[in-house]
C-alpha cells in the first residue's frame, strides 16, 4: 500500500508502518540535514523575538484558537496515531481530547507569566518577581504518546511566549507533523516547526544549538544523555522519564473494582507507558483472589488492530521493542517468574507485534519482573505479609514516577502519602492524572520542573528579581 502521510524531502528518510499490519507503509518523512537545522533555528528565534512581543492576553486567545482547531481535527490525529503507534483508536481520540484540556489551562497562564509582587525589605522601594520566556525549547517525544506529549510542551511553551522546535520519534512523526500543519494559521510563521533528524544531530543541537531549554520524555538512558549534552551547553532540562510503577492492594470493599481499575492502568496502551502499572503489591490474604480475577480479565482481551472497535488491547508499537518485550520477559521467566496468562508473543511479528496480556506470579522484589521497566502489556504479581514490606517493595526501584494504594484504613492512606516516594500519588484509582496538576517524577523518573499545571512555569521561563525605588 502507498503511503498517507509524506513530509520532507530527500533521498534519506524514516519510513514508518503500521504495527498491526507491518506490511501496510503509513508514513514516508525527509531527514533534515544539520544545516538544514541550523537554518530552523534561526527561524525558530526570529520568529521568538516577535511572538514574544505579543501580549499574554492576546497569545492566550490565538492559543485558545488552536487548541479548538485541534479539537475539530480529532479524529484525524487520532487516526494518525494509531495507524502509527497501533494504539486503539479510541485511546488515541482520548489521548488528543485530554491534550486538549491539559492546553486550556495553559491558556490561563499566559495571562499571568507567574510574575508576583513581594514585600519588600528597605524603605521606598517596591519589589517584583518577573518572568520572562525562555527562547527557543527543543522537544524531543517519544513513540508511545505521539498527540499528548508534543501537545504537552507546545501549549506551555507557546503560552510563556517561547518558540518550539519538536523533534519526534521515527516511528510515529505523523502527529508532529499535523500539528504544526494546524499551527501554522494562528502563531507567526516557523514559531513551531518540526526536525525530523538523526538522534547524534539532536545531541548536538542540545549541546552546542542556539536553543534555551531542552524539554524531553523518553527512556532513562536517553534521558541521562540529554541531560549531559544541555550541560554543555548549560541550557535548562526537563525530564520525563520511565517509572516500574506499583499499586499496593492491601483491602478493599469492592475487588473486582479495584483490579479493574488496575488493569485498566496496566494495559492501556500494551502497557507503553511511563505511568502503567507494571507492579501490584497484594497482601497475602488476597493474592490468591486477585490473581484468579488478573487472569480472567487479561485472558478476555481481545487482541487486534486499534482502528477495530472490538479490540482490547492493541500491538506494541514496533518490531525492536516487540523483541525487547519478548526477550526481558522471557528472561523473567527463566528466572523464576510464572506466567499464570500470556508470557508470550502472538504469532509471528510479520502479522503484527502482539504480545498477549501477561499476568506474572512468583514473582521476587530483586528479580527482572520487579525491578526492569519491560514498557509492554506485562503486570508482577508481587504478595507481602506486612505494610512496611509494601511500601520497602513499592520504593525499592530506581524509579520513583507513579503509585497507587487502595485501602480503607486511613492510617495506611496517611503514611502512603508521605513515604510513597513517586512524584505523582493516587488512592484508591489507577494512575490517570488530572489536567491541571503537575505531571512528573523524581529519583530516576524525572529532572526538572513538571509538565502540566502550574509549576510548568518554572521551566518555560526565566526568573527576575526586580526592584524600584521611589
């Protein structure tokens, strides 16, 4: 089949497919040389220096103006990303609706610029805190979340008054691509451009590039190198990176709910996301229940393409990842983990990238299950006698992203509050976060201010001390 979406130009490009047809070629996208790079920055900071000149009241209208715009083409960004990502299509119209509302509280802000008024220490003078946009900010997203991620550091970033320069991943640019499209009716020209490039040229514009701040979502690894790369140029980061993320079932009036709720958190996705669930903590005196319900729920999703209606869960997003998948779990496996449902691909890849729903039992704190990040549709079963092995099971991981307990004692919940250490904490419901509250991580899950909400400030500007005297 021909391709549907052709952007860029050159003999040299990514080439992209559908997951869950690999022979069906989606999206055909020129590699930008450095030069031509270099040419963007430069535009991405004339056009800055003018956007910048616009009153916030004004940049929050015609920000408002494309977040409707965006809205109104839903259905084609969604279908956008699922034909790449393989997500299911309802999941990708989701995912564009909820970027959508994260962005109108962007909107807000850019009235505000988190400028403040502050005492001030000495006689006849008046004090502020002002704030200033940063420049230009190099985005670098993933495959996972091809709408929502760009869209998470557009809107901010546009609203503080900044320029944008996404660089997406090869295997899902599409989006990207549309959205700059969409873009370009309602900012000044080149305020938002797309870099389809090598990641060694994205380093290096990191490093060495006319840019002022390095927003990036992807793996620990990458992110580590990112973060060394912008302190050579010493530019500001903001990190969002991978989590192993645990929800601790210790009781609870409605079970079944709450492992609903759970799975949904686990599998959504194929389990290609940093905030999934990978780990459930259930205390002794449930396991053997919660178990029988995990299993019955993962062997009744259906797998398929995502633009089906009927499918549940959808194929991973790309033939290397696929193999990732399968080889870490299968290392679990041999190591001692039970798979109790999947624990182990559908079919051949050339059908598409499926792996079935996996529930592992057995599993031990220390082993690949409960430490590695495996980013597929794969949930550990962990089982603990005390809440003090819980919560040392819950923190003892080098991420620290996402949790979740549910429990109706509230000395449990008051204590998981304050020792569950994961930037982002929930009670009693999976993982979804709301659209007005910082999203991010600490330990290995993140560097630098949150995305979303209003601590997005932080990064997308610069900080000033000002002072008047009278």
């Amino acid at each position: 089949m021909g391709f549907r979406y052709e952007f860029g130009a050159g003999d040299d490009a990514f080439e992209t497919v559908n997951p869950a047809n690999p022979s069906e070629n989606v999206g055909r996208y020129g590699i930008m040389s450095p030069d031509a790079l270099g040419r963007v920055i430069e535009q991405a900071n004339a056009a800055q220096a003018e956007w910048a000149k616009v009153p916030g009241l004004e940049r929050s209208q015609r920000l408002n103006a494309f977040i409707d715009a965006v809205e109104a083409r839903a259905d084609e960004l969604a279908t956008a990303g699922t034909l790449e990502q393989g997500k299911l299509f309802r999941e990708s119209k989701g995912e564009t609706m909820k970027s959508c509302a994260e962005g109108r509280f962007s909107v807000g802000e850019a009235a505000r610029m988190g400028a403040m008024a502050i005492a001030s220490g000495r006689a006849g003078f008046s004090n502020q805190i002002l704030r200033r946009p940063r420049g230009v900010i190099f985005c670098i997203s993933p495959w996972n979340f091809p709408i929502s991620t760009p869209m998470r550091k557009i809107c901010p970033a546009l609203a503080f008054g900044n320029a944008v320069i996404m660089k997406p991943s090869q295997f899902t640019p599409a989006a990207n691509f549309l959205l700059a499209q969409i873009a370009e009716e309602f900012f000044p020209k080149n305020l938002i451009q797309v870099a389809m490039v090598f990641g060694r040229t994205a380093s290096d514009v990191v490093a060495s590039g006319d840019v002022h701040g390095v927003s990036f979502t992807g793996s620990v690894p990458t992110g580590k190198l990112v973060y060394a790369a912008a302190a050579q140029n010493l530019i500001p980061v903001q990190l969002e990176l991978g989590g192993k993320n645990g929800a601790i079932l210790n009781d609870s009036d409605d079970l079944e709910n709450a492992i609903t709720q759970i799975m949904g958190a686990a599998f959504m996705t194929s389990g290609q996301r940093c905030t999934a669930i990978s780990r459930v903590i259930v205390h002794k005196d449930l396991a053997a229940k919660a178990k029988d319900i995990f299993v019955a729920k993962a062997d009744a999703m259906k797998l398929g393409s995502g633009m089906e209606e009927s499918t549940d869960i959808g194929p991973l997003c790309n033939l290397p990842h696929w193999n990732d998948v399968c080889d870490v779990t299968k290392k679990a496996i041999a190591e001692g983990a039970k798979p109790l449902a999947g624990g182990e691909p559908l079919g051949d890849p050339s059908d598409g990238y499926f792996y079935k729903p996996t529930i592992l039992s057995d599993v031990e704190h220390d082993s690949i299950a409960g430490q590695q990040e495996i980013f597929g549709p794969v949930l550990s079963v962990l089982e603990y006698d005390t809440f003090d092995q819980a919560m040392e099971m819950l923190n003892g991981t080098e991420f620290g992203l996402t949790s979740s307990l549910f429990s109706n004692r509230n000395d449990l919940i008051q204590r998981f509050l304050a020792e569950s250490q994961n930037g982002m904490i929930h009670v009693n419901h999976g993982t979804v976060p709301d659209n007005n509250m910082p999203f991010g991580g600490i330990k290995n899950s993140g560097v630098g201010a949150y995305s979303v909400g209003p601590t997005a400030v932080n990064f997308y500007t610069s900080e000033h001390s000002a002072y008047i005297s009278w």
